[in-house]
C-alpha cells in the first residue's frame, strides 16, 4: 500500500522517535511510504531551505495518490492538522494515534468522518499493533 505517513514537523519533534518506529514497521511490511524522510532526525535542515509551496505541492500530491494516512497527532501541528482534513475530505482512510494521556484537539477526537480512526497508545508495541488494525481493515 502507499501510506502517506504524518506527523509534526515545526510544532515540535518530542514524538521523533515514535515517527522512526512506526515508518520503519510500515517499511518493514513492504508498503510505500513518500513521506519516511519526515520520521529522520535530519529533517528539519532539509525542510527549512524548501520553498512553502514546493513543500505544499508535494505534500498534496502525495496525500491524493495515496491509498491511507496514518498520523501521529501526540505533538499538535497545525500542518498535521491541515494534512488529515484534506485527506478525509478526498475520503482517504485515516489513522490519528497518540500516546495514552496527551490532549488531543477536540477537532480530532470528536470528529465523526467515516474515514477516520483515533486511538491511544500505551507503548511502541500497541502503537504498531493499532497501525496493524487499522490498515487490514483497509
């Protein structure tokens, strides 16, 4: 499948490690996935010289071609947020996964698009296992 995997970028990098872990699963089950440089601790430099509409461009261009997205939203972004609107706009399967106990905007978890699915994690392990459901529901 091709995945467009979304997590935070300029409103915080505190969830870096997580992004790794479920970019690399995904990878590791062979699906595609545009959007794996945006999970590396190198990131931010490359991103910083990209011009806002090249990023944007790209970014939409790959959530139309992809089959789902998948999001970590445990870090609030206002891109991430943009990201998962469009994509259940254009009626792309969704996946927002946060750690167990964080706040998550209310425009999230009381959002009642067919498409989109919200759930917690305690750990990595029940992290990928929620990845996991989600996508052989697809």
């Amino acid at each position: 499948m091709n995945l467009y995997f979304s997590c935070s970028l300029t409103g915080g990098r505190a969830d870096e490690r997580m992004y790794g872990i479920i970019v690399e699963h995904l990878l590791a089950a062979g699906h595609e996935v545009p959007t794996a440089p945006l999970a590396s601790p190198d990131i931010m430099s490359e991103e910083r010289v990209i011009d806002p509409r090249v990023v944007y461009q790209r970014d939409i261009d790959w959530i139309i071609s992809c089959d789902a997205l998948i999001a970590e939203v445990s870090t609030p972004s206002h891109g991430v947020g943009y990201e998962i609107a469009y994509a259940l706009g254009i009626d792309k399967p969704t996946l927002c996964c946060h750690r167990h106990g964080v706040t998550v905007s209310k425009m999230i978890t009381g959002n009642t698009s067919p498409g989109l699915v919200v759930r917690s994690y305690e750990d990595e392990n029940r992290a990928l296992i929620i990845v996991d459901d989600f996508l052989s529901e697809l």
